[in-house]
C-alpha cells in the first residue's frame, strides 16, 4: 500500500495491534484511509495521481490491502541493510586481509560464489579487483554470500513456512510438503504463466495475511509469520556456524558476539519480510537474475548499476562502459508477466544487479598469499 503522511493533527484509536502497529510505521490500512479521507494526506511521493488511481483500481478488484512495488526505491533498504551488515563485520582492510585462507578455503568460497562470479580461481579474482575493493574484499564477498542465502532460502523455497500438516490432530507435518508446492507451480506455469502467476500470488496472500483488511481471521497469518521467524533464526544461525563465513569475519570479543547476530538476523528479516509482505503478494511470476542473465559488458545505459566501490559517480558515471562485468555482489528481482494497463503481460524489473567490473585502475597483484603493489602501476 502507498505510504501516506498525516498534514493535520488528530487520529482515531486503533482496535487492533497490527492497526497500531501500521499507524505508528505511517502505513495506513484501507479503513484508515476511508475514516479520513484523502483531503488529509498527501503522499511522500510526487506521483499522487497516479496513486489514487491505483488505489481505486485495487480496491474494485479486493487486492487494495496489499503494498504496492515501487521499482528501485523498494529494494534500496534491503541493499543496504545487507551491506552495512558485511562492512560492519569483515575483517580488517588491508593488503593481508585475506592471508590466512587456505587453497581450499580459497576454492570452496568461489564454489559459493560461481552464480555471481565469471572466474573460478581466488587469485585471478583478486588480480582483477581494483585497489579499494581489494583491501574490502572481505566485506564485499560476505555480501555477495548474505544475498545467496537470502534466495536460497527465502525465494528458491518460497512455500517453506507451510508445515504440511493435514488435519489440526497432525503434529508432524511434512517436510517435503513445500517442494511439491514448488513442483506444482512450476507446471502451472508451464501451462498457463499468468494464470499460474494469479495463483501463486493468492496463494501467498491467504497465507500470509496481516491487517483486517486483507482477512477477517488473522490467526492463520499469525501462525505462518511465527514459522517464519523461526525460518530467519535458523538461517542466521546456519550462516554464522559456516567456517567460510567465520574466516571472512574479523574476530570479535564476546560481548560483541551477540550484537552480530541480532543484526545479521535484522538484516536476513527485512529481507524476507520485504519478500514475502509486498515482493510475493504481487500478480506476478518472481525471479532473481543473477550473472548468467547480463550481458557480458557494462552500460550506464542499460541501468546498471555499479558498486559504490568503483566511486562511479557524476561527469565520471560512463568511465566503466564497455568494461567486461565480473562479479554481481546484489542480484535482481524481477516480476515477470505483471499484470499491467489494459491487461497487458510485462517483465518489472524491481532493481538492476550492483555489479562489480574489471576496472583497470589502481591494481594489486595477489602472489603467495600477499597483496603487492603491481610494479607497472
């Protein structure tokens, strides 16, 4: 749903927790919005004409309690949650950062890395990194790691908070229950892509519903949400006991242990909340592109978007055109056959891919475990 900011004073009490939680996040529910009246809001966006007719539209066909995506904007706290959280806690910068892994540490992180990276061998990687990202390698690789993990758990399985349980008396479930979910999907799509891409969507919203506008009964929402939470905190726990995880951290004392965890596990939580609260509830068919969906080269052009490292920024933003990309540290959500005006099928590119590319500048060469200055520089 469009975020709205209050212009006049006055509020109507809440009767429910999530009503006062959605007031106090400037998230107004569909009952809100009518009590009040559009006259008293204005949205934090310039597009409110626009707004209000999607609004209206949503509202005659029952999906106007769910969020709206806007592209790029939607998915720039999820980026940068999960980058701060890498720079936080990588090791330190510098020329031996990185001394310490051994060959086969080496290979099993480019083994982790080969859906977003175009070389298989550490060093020739390090070689090709400019300066600033060789002496932040470490955080910029645990980023890279952080967004797999997310996918692969939050949206590879996306049907996994379901316990398969087949009557109120069953206390095992099924695991498995959510890959024949998947399976079934995938041949509903096969078949038909928009309607399977309705189905997925509905099928989301009546599991996961939140507000009182979107269902009367809130009770199977809660449920699935706890499961949920559960999924986070096992993933959070599973991320941080991987030994290729713990080599790429720097050491920290005891009582800063706990302080990691808690925002790793906000990280991993804006996440898969974003996903599964707005990215999910969309008419649409939902894939993350990754390396092998990009052209070889660079193209401000083609709204790609460079990592902050390589400074591309103002009269310099073309420097990299035509560079060959060798790393994506952030992928790409993409609505694919979004229902749009007129009832027309579309790709929605939710946020292009933060590349990393063969910059040719202010090279290291990385020999024997050390970083050195590279003597034709």
């Amino acid at each position: 749903m469009t975020h709205w900011q209050v212009t006049q004073g006055g509020s109507s009490d809440s009767s429910t927790d999530e009503e006062s939680s959605a007031k106090k996040s400037k998230t107004l529910t569909r009952k809100e919005l009518e009590e009040k009246g559009l006259d008293e809001w204005k949205p934090l966006t310039p597009t409110f004409e626009e707004d209000v007719r999607q609004f209206w539209a949503r509202l005659s066909t029952g999906t106007s309690a769910w969020p709206l995506i806007r592209p790029v904007e939607a998915f720039e706290r999820q980026r940068a949650h999960a980058q701060a959280w890498a720079q936080s806690w990588r090791r330190d910068e510098g020329p031996d950062s990185l001394s310490h892994l051994t060959k086969k540490q080496k290979r099993a992180i480019m083994h982790k890395l080969q859906h977003c990276c175009i070389e298989t061998d550490f060093d020739t990687l390090m070689e090709r990194l400019p300066l600033f990202m060789q002496l932040n390698v470490s955080g910029m690789l645990l980023e890279c790691l952080l967004w797999t993990e997310a996918v692969n758990t939050f949206a590879t399985h996306e049907f996994q908070y379901l316990d398969g349980k087949i009557s109120s008396d069953d206390t095992e479930g099924d695991r498995t229950f959510h890959l024949r979910l998947e399976h079934i999907y995938k041949r509903f799509y096969e078949t038909n892509p928009t309607l399977a891409a309705v189905w997925r969507a509905d099928f989301h919203r009546l599991s996961l519903p939140y507000d009182r506008t979107q269902s009367r009964d809130l009770s199977l929402g809660k449920y699935h949400r706890a499961r949920r939470d559960e999924l986070i905190e096992s993933t959070v726990d599973r991320f941080l006991s991987d030994e290729l995880i713990l080599a790429l951290m720097g050491p920290v004392s005891e009582e800063l242990v706990p302080d990691r965890r808690e925002e790793l596990q906000l990280a991993f939580y804006i996440i898969e909340d974003w996903m599964f609260g707005k990215l999910y509830s969309s008419t649409g068919h939902i894939e993350y592109k990754w390396l092998k969906d990009l052209p070889r080269t660079f193209s401000v052009k083609e709204k790609m978007t460079a990592h902050q490292l390589h400074f591309l920024h103002g009269k310099d933003n073309t420097r990299l055109d035509g560079h060959e990309i060798i790393m994506v540290t952030c992928p790409s959500p993409v609505i694919k056959w979004l229902m749009g005006k007129n009832g027309r099928l579309m790709d929605l590119p939710v946020a292009p891919q933060v590349l990393v590319m063969d910059d040719g500048k202010n090279k290291l060469v990385y020999k024997n475990n050390t970083l050195m200055w590279d003597p034709e520089e």
